[in-house]
C-alpha cells in the first residue's frame, strides 16, 4: 500500500479506533498518522494488552469498515 492510501485509510479509521481505546487522544492518534506498527506498540504499552489482541482488534476494525488489514504496513 502506498503512503497515501495508508494515510488515507488512517483517516477513516480514527474514529473507530477511539471508539475501541476511548482514552486515546487525537494528539496520540496524530503522532502515529497510519504508522501501525508504531501505534500498536504504544497502545501494548498504554494499557497493558498483549501485541497479538491489539493486532487482532484493529483486524476487527478494518473489516467493520470494509477495509483490509493492511494499513501501515503490517
């Protein structure tokens, strides 16, 4: 995936992705813009959650909005 659609796709999945880990900031979300891999460590960290459930909840929320589990690289 190219670096626009990443953040394109980044984009839309804010929202959800708050939704899921209601404490999170758009100052956290900004700081990642689309960089999973980056993100899904600092949310291990954040709440304490194992990398393979953070992985599997943002799968969930990449198919509730239609979209495949490959935004920002992973």
């Amino acid at each position: 995936m190219n670096r626009t659609a990443a953040e394109a796709k980044w984009k839309a999945l804010r929202g959800r992705i708050k939704e899921t880990w209601g404490d999170l900031t758009d100052d956290d979300l900004d700081r990642f813009d689309g960089q999973r891999d980056q993100f899904v460590g600092h949310i291990q960290e954040r709440y304490g959650t194992s990398r393979e459930d953070v992985e599997r909840r943002l799968d969930e929320i990449d198919r509730a909005q239609g979209a495949e589990s490959d935004w920002g690289g992973s």
